[in-house]
C-alpha cells in the first residue's frame, strides 16, 4: 500500500537534516503516540538496502586472487588494459576454506569490516524464475526473467521480484505488520523517493528527504500560522471528487507522520559517530537517526531502502569506480560503527543490490556493458561468519558461466535465495517466505545460511 504526496507539499523536520516527503496509511493522533511510553523490543530488527543504480561492475569488486576455481591470472586476462586491478592494490580477504579474494582498493574501510567478521560477499547472485543452464537458456528451453539487460524492468524487478506487484520488501513487511502494532509509524522508510521494494497490501511506507522542520516558509510567525491553518482547511475541504480526496488524506497523513518523527527526533539526542556528507553518507545517517529513536516511535521492526547512483559506467568505468566504492566504503563503515554505537550490533542487517552485473570483458572506451550476474555484500554483527557465500563464476569468455561470449555470468545464486536469507533473519516463519518469494520452491535450497539469529 503505497501513497506519496509531491515534493511541493513535504513536510521538512530534523533540524535541518531530514523532511518527510511523503508517507501512506491510517496514523493516530501525535498526542496518543507520546502518551504511550513504547519500550524497545529485545527482538528489534531492522533491514536496509543500499541500491546500486545504474548496475555495478562487480568484476572489480571482488577479485579472485587465490581459489580452488582459478587466480588472479584468469582475471588479468581478460581485464588487462584499462578495465584491470593490479594485484598489489587489492585488500585481501582470506575465506574460511582458504580461498583469497581481493577487495578494490577504495573498499579499504569494508576490509577491516570483513576482518572484524562484519562483511560477507554473496557471490554471482542474479534475477531469475528457477534453476537454468547455459544451454537451456541459449535455446529458450526454459523460463528467465524478461527484459534482463533494461535498467527500468531490472530495477522493478530486484525490488520486487518478476511476476509480483509488490515489494518483497513490502510482502515481509505485511507478513510481520503484527510487530508494530503498538505503532502507527510506517514500518518502510526510503531516502530514495517512493520504492517499489517498500510496497506492500496492508503495509505502509514513508519517504523522507533533506530539509527543515515544518512546512516550507514555517517560521512561527503569525503570517506563517496562518498559511498552515488555511492549508489544514484545504486539506479537509470536502471536494466530492475521489482523487483529490485520496490525495488531500495522504498529504495530510504525510504531514502527521512528519510531526510523530520530527517530535521524537527533538528527543533522540546526538549521535557521535561521524558519517561523509556524500549522498550515501546523509542518507544512512538520516536512517542511524531513525534507529535511535525506534523506542519513542515503537517499532519492533524496520525496512529502509536507500540508493547511490553512478553504476552505468560504459566508459571511464576504472576513474568513476574509485570515487563510487570509495563513497560506498564510508558511507557503509560509519553506518556500521553507528548501529554499534546505538546498541544495535546483531540487530541491523545492511545489504546491498544492483539491477544487473557488467561484462567481464570490457568495452570501447574503457567501460563495460549490461550483463546478469553480480556479486553483493551484507554487512553487520548478525553474520554467520566473513565469508564468499555461493559459487564464483569462471572467468573465462565462453566458459559454463558466460551465456553471451562477452562475460555475461549466468547467476548461479538466484535473487530469491539471496532476498529469502535476509526475510528469514527479519522474522519471515519458513513456512511464509514462499508468500514473499513465490518462485522459491524452485530452488534446492531456499536460504544461503550466512546470517544467524
């Protein structure tokens, strides 16, 4: 259940940091809500997921060095000149089984995540309806996801998954609604305008934008008083028109539920870890915000969707991709230090997703082209273990992994698996995550293992 209202009609709070640009459902009366004193749930859950748009070339991601499949040298092959690491600026990763893997280099911050067994990859993860190899896909034989390599149909697709008008996001959500019954706040909030994964039948989600307290030219002033008092009568007007009506409620529920945020955020108090003022790095701040007053706001469980743009690096992909990990490196580092600080460690799964990989192999200008399988990384305290989840593709032009003799890998982990991990962690019962993800039944194994509790 979805309802945004425009970003003409937000409502800005937080201390110049934060603004409500829109939310959706039934909310209760700000004064009921700070009567009740909602104590923190000991089973407190929260989710976020960093969308990488645009879809990032994992190839340079995560590296193999060292491994029972290949070396470094399959890598540099194909990579070589301009698309290629050199193997000294890698961050090595050791896995359990004894596989090294490096890191690019301006993941620096995540790699003393993953030695502090805070940072998993999940290896060659893709959009698909069921198990499929090379040669049934290249003969049609069986079913694959439409429109693979189209940004628009990926993007939708990641966030809901194919055949599904709702968010898996949303779906977990309604499954768990009982959680935050002691609550009217949205159980989803995105920093990245309204989300397809955050959609749900009976949930609702909220979008949340920079800016001041209180609608745009409140001052306190009696002229500003004024306005507010004429737009609260507008709001209200009965105009016997169903649309108009339906939006004028949202709005108005917009504007509540910026006042139950802003309030508890007058009260939440500072936060000392430090985060980049990149756009990754105030988004997932706004969210440690959120998070630490999640008592006054009376969550049990949270979803937060987030997004960093930049990926669709047909050229220039080796310069762009310093300054895109870099800002995703810190950005994930502070909001990892700041789930700890906030009493959090274990309770905060970060995840990240992309619409598709790149080509292994490069293109003209320096840059590579869409492709399937990608590599992903979790992070937080919850992890089984810092570890290379899933099988690593073959680097090789035309091998088993390749459906496109360009490096187009054939996922061999698939999205539902991958989502059906983190949805089993967040609360969803093993007997409901096929009302999340339908196409799960497909695969011999339903979840990754590689988060606990």
């Amino acid at each position: 259940m979805n309802h945004v209202i425009t970003r003409r009609s937000l409502l800005r709070m937080g201390a110049g940091t934060l603004g409500l640009l829109g939310c959706g459902g039934r909310l209760a009366r700000l004064g009921l809500l700070n009567a009740q004193v909602v104590e923190p749930t000991p089973d407190y859950k929260a989710v976020v997921c960093i969308f990488l748009m645009g879809g990032n070339d994992s190839n340079n991601m995560v590296v193999p060095i060292q491994t029972a499949l290949q070396g470094y040298g399959a890598y540099q092959a194909v990579r070589g000149s301009p698309l290629g690491l050199t193997m000294p600026s890698l961050a090595q990763i050791a896995t359990p089984g004894g596989d090294v893997y490096g890191l690019h280099p301006s993941l620096a911050p995540l790699h003393a995540l993953y030695q502090r067994n805070r940072l998993a990859v999940v290896a060659n993860v893709g959009n698909l309806i069921q198990p499929l190899t090379k040669s049934q896909f290249a003969a049609g034989q069986a079913l694959a996801p439409r429109n693979l390599f189209s940004h628009a149909d990926q993007q939708q697709q990641w966030q809901t998954l194919p055949g599904n008008t709702t968010g898996w996001g949303g779906r977990a959500a309604d499954i768990l609604r009982s959680m935050n019954l002691s609550s009217s706040f949205p159980t989803g909030i995105s920093t990245a305008g309204n989300a397809a994964f955050l959609s749900g039948q009976m949930t609702t989600q909220a979008s949340i934008s920079n800016g001041g307290l209180g609608l745009a030219g409140t001052d306190g002033s009696a002229a500003s008083l004024a306005r507010n008092n004429a737009f609260q009568q507008i709001l209200s007007f009965g105009s016997g028109l169903s649309l108009v009506q339906t939006l004028n409620q949202n709005t108005a529920n917009g504007l509540e539920t910026g006042q139950i945020l802003g309030s508890a955020l007058e009260g939440g108090g500072a936060m000392t870890t430090v985060f980049p003022q990149t756009g990754l790095g105030v988004q997932l701040q706004q969210i440690a915000r959120i998070l630490k007053v999640r008592s006054s706001l009376g969550m049990s469980r949270q979803i937060f969707f987030v997004s960093q743009g930049g990926f669709d690096t047909h050229v220039s992909q080796s310069m762009q991709q310093l300054g895109l990990f870099k800002e995703l490196a810190d950005a994930m580092a502070a909001f990892d230090l700041a789930t700890e600080e906030l009493g959090l460690d274990g309770k905060v799964v970060t995840f990240t997703e992309s619409e598709f990989g790149r080509t292994f192999q490069p293109s003209t200008g320096g840059g590579s082209d869409h492709a399937w399988g990608s590599h992903h990384l979790v992070m937080g305290g919850a992890l089984s273990a810092a570890d290379v989840y899933g099988q690593f593709p073959e680097l090789s032009i035309g091998g088993p992994n390749d459906v496109s003799m360009r490096g187009v890998w054939l996922p061999t982990t698939s999205l539902d698996q991958y989502a059906a991990t983190i949805a089993a962690w967040f609360g969803v019962p093993a007997g409901s995550l096929t009302s999340v993800f339908p196409n799960l039944p497909n695969f011999a194994q339903p979840t990754l293992g590689f988060l606990q509790g």
